[in-house]
C-alpha cells in the first residue's frame, strides 16, 4: 500500500478503558431523523398540486385556442 494509512491499517481497534461502549440502541439513535425538514413533504405535495392544477389550465385553454 502507498497510501497515508499504511502505519496505522493493522493496528487493533481502541477500546477506552475509561468509558464504557455505548449501546446500540443509542447509537442508532444518534442517526435517527429529526425535524430539521418538518414541513417539507407537506411544501412538496402543496407546491406539486398548484403545479398540477396550473398545467390542467393551460391545457384547458390550449385544447380552447385549438377550437378557433
């Protein structure tokens, strides 16, 4: 290997002979999500059904013009 790792690749995992390991279950709730976000697939949805409603009127007046 020729990278800036080669010393230290093999060396054993550290384990703190002053703290004890923490349990899974609080890890993984490190990762949980939180409501940084809240609100947002309610935005998305609100601003995907303007869009929808805008693109069923143009093709309303477009079928209209279509017509003449």
């Amino acid at each position: 290997m020729n990278d800036s790792y080669e010393d230290i690749i093999n060396l054993p995992h550290h384990v703190s002979k002053r703290h004890r390991q923490m349990p899974l279950a609080e890890r993984a709730a490190q990762f949980a999500p939180f409501a940084a976000l809240e609100g947002h697939a309610a935005a998305v949805s609100s601003t995907a059904q303007r869009v929808r409603l805008q693109m069923e009127e143009q093709e309303k007046q477009q079928a209209g013009w279509e017509d003449c």
